[in-house]
C-alpha cells in the first residue's frame, strides 16, 4: 500500500516513506431512530464525514547517510516529512489523500485535513508518529 498527500494545488506531493501496518477505511451515516404509534422509525441522513489514523514512522537516522530501509517507499528525511506535515497542520491546509493498493487499485480518494499530529524519536533517531485526519468538504464560492 502506498499513502501519498498532496496540497490541492499540487506544489508539494508527500509520499509517506514507510506504509502504516493498519489503515482503516470506510463509510457512515447519520442515523435517528423516532418513535412512532405501532413501530420505530428509522432515519437514515448524510454521509458523516470520514476519519483516519495512521500510526507509523519516518526514517531519518538512515537519511544522513543517504541509506534507506528496503521497504521505505521513498528515501525522504524523516525531519523533512515532519516538518511539511506539522506545516500542513499549522496552516490548516486542505490535502487530497491517495492511499493505493500494490496492485494499483485507488482504495481511498479524498480531501483532508490533519487535525492531530503526535511524535516521538525512537532510539536508532527515526520519527515515530500517529494522526488523525478528517475528511474536508469545501466550500466554493
């Protein structure tokens, strides 16, 4: 699987250097259930807006060397992936969010925003980090 992010005018692409073990994906509806007389009622209404966590980490200890681990899918810092992602937060940039399957097939095609964005160093010197994205809708004028 591969998670690529991208400002909505495509000056700066991101590439996720190692893919998260787990990402979840799916969709939900706003959902009221009103009594009536003999029976309930179901009200089925919008679609809620999406949200993601994706759990991984940026190798950087490698980076100063110019190595990477075989199964990063790009040999980006890890200082530098977390410097353009706390930038996107701080900015409250809107994103479109590609996450793919190795077979090429588009498993998620939508417009986010990070809205949480913790991390830590893990000892070989790599940024360990978790966010929480949710789905943006924008409004057009």
């Amino acid at each position: 699987m591969k998670i690529v992010f991208s400002e909505l005018d495509r000056k700066l692409v991101l590439t996720l250097p190692v893919t998260p073990s787990d990402f979840e994906w799916g969709k939900s509806r706003k959902r009221e259930v009103h009594e009536a007389l003999y029976q309930d009622i179901d009200d089925v209404g919008n679609y809620e807006l999406g949200e993601y966590t994706i759990e991984s980490f940026a190798p950087d200890h490698g980076a100063i060397y110019e190595k990477k681990y075989a199964f990063q899918n790009t040999a980006t810092a890890g200082r530098n992936v977390i410097a353009t992602l706390e930038k996107w937060l701080d900015n409250k940039t809107a994103l479109r969010m590609i996450a793919t399957a190795k077979d090429g097939r588009t498993l998620v095609n939508v417009i986010v925003k990070i809205i949480v964005l913790k991390l830590k160093l893990d000892r070989p010197g790599d940024y360990v980090y978790s966010m929480q994205i949710t789905e943006h809708v924008p409004t057009y004028q």
